[in-house]
C-alpha cells in the first residue's frame, strides 16, 4: 500500500514539474512587474484574442511607396534558444513599392520563415499595441542599421494601423578612416515615429 502511494506521489509530482504555466500574452509585463521571472515550461497564451486585430492583409501609401502587409498568427510556437517557453506570436510578411517607377524596393513574401518579423517583444505589448523586432534584408544591412522595434498599432475599430520603426542605436567604429557602411548608415524603410506613422488600411 506504502509502495502504491509512492508511486501516485512521484507520478503527481512529475506531472506538476512538467506541467505549462500560461500567462496572457497581453499581460507578460504585469506578470514579470508583479512576480518576477518566469519558470521554464511557460506559455505566453493569447488567451485574450488580441493577436486577432492584426491579422488580415492591410494596404498603405507613406512618401509615395505602396506598402503591402499580410499578418497571419501562429500559435504555440518556440525557439531553439528557448525550448521550454512557448508563446503565441505575429508573422508579418511585407513588400514595398515605388509608385512612380513600379520597383519592388524590399519583398519578404519570397523569404523563409525565420526571416520574416514574427518575434514579439512581449514586455511592451498590450492591448492596443503590438511591439516586435524589425530587422532588414540581410546582415549587411542590419549591420549598418537597418534594424530596430517595429510598433503596430490598431485604431478606427481596427480597420487601421499605425505603423513605425524606431531604429536600435548604432555605434560605427571608423578604422583608418573608412566607415564600416560605404554608403553611410542604412535606417528602416519606414517612419520612426508616432506622429509620422504609416497607416495600413485593413483590406480583408
């Protein structure tokens, strides 16, 4: 009988190590200002549903360039870094368009998956705001700049978004007087700020 309480003692114990500890998505800095790091096994749940405003294909014009966005949701996924923390998360693919010459200036719908935007800085999201990782084509140009936290903001019923890049702070160290970008600094091909913001229009 000893034996037999043992045994449904370690096999409750195991299921409470391994079991996921949820926490919406939306309230992960509530949760880390309240009680501090998160445990392994941790699931950053949309359980709020408010990924779902962002999904759709949206369609805008900033400084006569076309800009077309399609966010899908992906749900339960994680990373090679971290494998024992789970989170829902955003993907967006986007092409930018010059509408006086018809150039293609930058397409992400022909990259993997791992070089799309789709990792979400959940500290800084909350309801009506979504913060992620911007970063550009390729190494060279994330290097000389192009990189920094891409915020999506939702308005007019969520028929809309603001959207804007603020860059990551760069520091270019000039050997023997030659930058290390030729070309100068690259920055994102986007506004920088709230009030310049590129507005999308939902489009399905």
């Amino acid at each position: 009988m000893k034996r037999l309480i043992f045994i449904i003692y370690v096999v409750f114990c195991i299921q409470v190590l391994s079991a996921q500890f949820i926490v919406p998505v939306d309230k992960v800095n509530e949760y880390i200002t309240e009680y501090g790091i998160l445990p392994d096994h941790t699931y950053y749940k949309d359980v709020n549903k408010v990924l779902n405003k962002y999904v759709g294909t949206w369609e805008g014009v900033y400084k006569n360039q076309t800009y077309y966005f399609e966010i899908t949701k992906q749900t339960k996924v994680n990373s090679s870094d971290f494998p024992l923390i789970y989170n829902d998360d955003l993907s967006i693919q986007f092409k930018i368009t010059d509408n006086r010459s018809k150039k293609v200036i930058r397409n992400t719908f022909n990259l993997p998956d791992d070089s799309l935007i789709n990792l979400s800085l959940l500290t800084k999201i909350t309801e009506n705001k979504h913060v992620m990782l911007y970063y550009g084509g390729d190494n060279k140009q994330v290097n000389c700049g192009d990189i920094g936290d891409i915020y999506i903001e939702p308005f007019d019923k969520n028929r809309k978004l603001r959207v804007y890049v603020v860059p990551q702070s760069m520091v270019f160290y000039v050997e023997d007087g030659v930058h290390p970008c030729p070309g100068g600094r690259i920055l994102p091909p986007f506004p920088d700020s709230k009030e310049t913001a590129l507005i999308l229009t939902k489009k399905n």
